[in-house]
C-alpha cells in the first residue's frame, strides 16, 4: 500500500510539472490544463480501483475504455500535434502511476523519462528555424518550381516541402501547405498588397 501511494505522489508530481512546468509557460491553452490534469487522474482512480479488485480483464477492459474515450476526445477539438503529445504523456503518467509493481523506481523512472523527452522535444530552441504554415496565394500557380520561387520569395526562407490543396483557375487563387526553414539573420519587410495569408502550426 505504501508503494502505491508513493506512486501516486509521483504521478501528481510529475503531471503538475509537466502542465504547469512545461505546457502552460510555453503555450498558455488553460482549457487545456484542465484536460491534461483531468484525464491523468481519471486514468489514475479507475485503474488502480480496477487494479486493485485483481481482475486482470475489469483492468484490460479500463484502459481500453479510456483509449477509445481519448481518441473521443481527440477528434472533437482540433489540437495541434505538440498538443496531442502532452494529452498522451498524461495519460501514461497516470497509467504508470496507477499499476502495482514492486519496481517502484522503475515506474517513478518512466515517469521521469516521459516528462524530460517532452522538456526537450517541445522546447522552443530545437529545430526553432523550421515552420509550417498554410498561404492563399492570389494567383494560381501550375508550375510547381515557380509555386517554390514564389513562396521562398514571400517568405525569405528556404521552402522543403509545397503541396497544394486547392488550386482555383476561376478565382486565381492557390491554397498550398508549406513546410520551410527561415534563415537565420533575414527578415522581410511586410508586403505593400496581402498576397498570402496563413497561421503557424
């Protein structure tokens, strides 16, 4: 019983730093704190009641209830793919801090281990030169090499990926996801006419 507690004290622990050390510094979503602290511990108190009735399938069939409740979930707000990734990182913090074992250490590691690769895959300093955006061009563009010129010229960056989404011959407008990297020490002045409009992702 006491290594179950000490469990729960680490799962509490480490979903308050990742929320609060983590997710909300860098993105301030603050209905999302609210999901992130919710499903950790509604996946913590089911699993350890199922855990603890020693029914090996009443356990099986929990986790995979919240599984489906968290794909659910997943589809009915639009989140960003960062945002997806710390949905599931509190997920399994609360699945681990949730499961009897005697390796307590191993599981307060993990816990520890999920909350330093997010630490280090969401910080703003890795890979900060590359972006992802979506422009409405206000031509419509058929050559794939012109489409390229024209964004890096727009962007001042170096374009890796363009793919269009829509092309309309009518209204003279291309809709064209892109994946690029800024270069470093070059800024754009804002163009006289809006020719392209977007929103980093």
């Amino acid at each position: 019983m006491s290594s179950q507690l000490v469990l729960f004290a680490a799962d509490i622990c480490a979903v308050t730093l990742l929320v609060f050390g983590l997710y909300f510094p860098r993105h301030r979503r603050r209905d999302l704190v609210v999901a992130y602290l919710g499903v950790n511990i509604g996946v913590l108190a089911v699993a350890s009641a199922l855990s603890a009735s020693n029914v090996g399938a009443g356990l099986g069939l929990g986790l995979a209830l919240f599984g489906v409740l968290s794909i659910i979930r997943l589809r009915s707000t639009e989140l960003d793919q960062h945002e997806v990734a710390y949905y599931f990182s509190a997920l399994a913090l609360g699945i681990l801090g949730a499961l009897s074992t005697t390796e307590i250490w191993l599981s307060a590691g993990l816990m520890g281990l999920i909350v330093v690769v997010m630490f280090v895959g969401d910080h703003p300093r890795v890979l900060r030169h590359y972006r992802h955006q979506i422009m409405v061009l206000d031509s419509a563009v058929t050559d794939h090499v012109a489409l390229v010129a024209q964004l890096e010229q727009l962007l001042g960056a170096r374009v890796h990926v363009a793919t269009v989404q829509r092309l309309d011959l009518v209204n003279e407008t291309t809709i064209v996801d892109v994946r690029y990297s800024v270069r470093p020490g070059i800024t754009r002045a804002a163009p006289s006419r809006p020719a392209a409009a977007g929103a980093h992702r």
